[in-house]
C-alpha cells in the first residue's frame, strides 16, 4: 500500500480504526496506529461507542472508552499519530464523545466532525461544532436528504454548508477535508459525473472554508 501511494503520488489522511467498545480493540488499534505510522497517516479516527446510546449508558461506556484511550496513550506519542473520536447520533452516543474528550490529553485525542452524523433528525443548530472546534482533528463532511438518507455529495439535502463552512473558518482547523459520500443517495449515480460532481462540491466549500 505504500509504495501503490507513493506510485500515485497520493497522502492518505486518515484511517478509520475499531471502536474504542469493542472487544480487544486497545490491541487492535495499538496495530491500526503502527500502519498508520508506517504510512504517514497522522490521525486514526473511531467512534467512542455504540452508534446509538441510552443516557443510562453514558457511564459504563465512558469507562471503557476512557480505559481503551489511557491504554494507547503511549503508542499514539511513540508513533506520532492522534486519535479523532467522531460525533456519531445526536444525543447520549455524541455526549459520550464530548464527556470523553473533557478528560483525555489534548496533544493525542481530539475530535472528528462528521456533518451527517450532526444532523440527523435535523436541520439542527451546528452547536456541536462550536463546542469542540478547539479540539478539531478532522472533517468528514456529506450532505443528509432525510432520516436514513445521508452521506450524499453536498448541495443534494438540507445541509447549510455557507453557515456551516463559515463556523469552520472560524476555527484553527487548517487540515484536509474529507467529502464522505456515496452515489447510493446522491442524485447522481453514474461514476463519472458522481466524481466530476463531488470533486466540484468539495472544491467549493474548501474555498468557502479557508480560501
């Protein structure tokens, strides 16, 4: 995989690792930050949790998510490497995110803002970025058309992207962008033109986000 990236001329910015609940993923994820050191990708992003939680839940997954992080802790300093927790559905499983992040070390933990997740049930107040955009590691960014319908190229659902790229100018975020979409709920299906499209929509929000 290195020498295909270097061959293309290609970073990768990111990996998306275990989540910090699962079973042995402090040890699966010590190996997930070790590729990505090998590679050269400084983040590795996970979800904290379940994608759905009940309140009563918070407590007991905070441990284990607490408890998986302390665990990597070193691994992640040794190899240079940070771990983004991304926001997953609004509510319990998100505040399990923030409560995390509250109390782990700010040079290898941060956060990773994934528009769709945001704005389920929505469109919402953008208030969960406002709240961690001091420990904003990374973007996954898509449009949502509806419940169940998301991760399409933006500019096909509700999303307000001018608002929403005008709060990340306004952080200290100065990394790459990741646009994650599917052709399976964009309007455009056909390869091509889903590429042409979604490379345009990225091109501009970058502008409107840091240009």
């Amino acid at each position: 995989m290195r020498n295909l990236l270097r061959d293309c001329n290609l970073n990768m910015d990111t990996i998306h690792g275990k989540p910090l609940h699962l079973p042995r993923a402090d040890s699966t994820l010590a190996a997930t930050v070790e590729s990505a050191a090998f590679l050269d990708v400084p983040i590795v992003v996970v979800h904290a949790g379940p994608f759905v939680l009940k309140p009563t839940e918070i407590h007991e997954y905070l441990e284990v998510a607490l408890a998986t992080c302390e665990a990597l802790t070193s691994i992640l300093r040794d190899n240079g490497v940070k771990l983004a927790l991304e926001n997953v559905h609004p509510g319990p499983a998100t505040d399990l995110v923030r409560r995390a992040l509250y109390s782990l070390p700010r040079d290898v933990f941060g956060f990773c803002y994934d528009s769709s997740h945001d704005q389920m049930g929505g469109p919402r107040p953008f208030t969960l970025l406002e709240d961690m955009s001091d420990r904003l590691l990374a973007l996954h960014l898509s449009d949502r058309v509806r419940a169940y319908v998301d991760h399409a190229i933006p500019g096909d659902g509700f999303i307000d992207w001018e608002n929403l790229c005008r709060l990340i100018r306004n952080t200290d975020y100065g990394g790459p962008v990741t646009l994650e979409v599917l052709t399976k709920h964009s309007r455009v299906k056909e390869r091509k033109e889903f590429v042409r499209l979604a490379f345009e929509q990225a091109a501009r929000l970058y502008n409107l986000a840091f240009a």
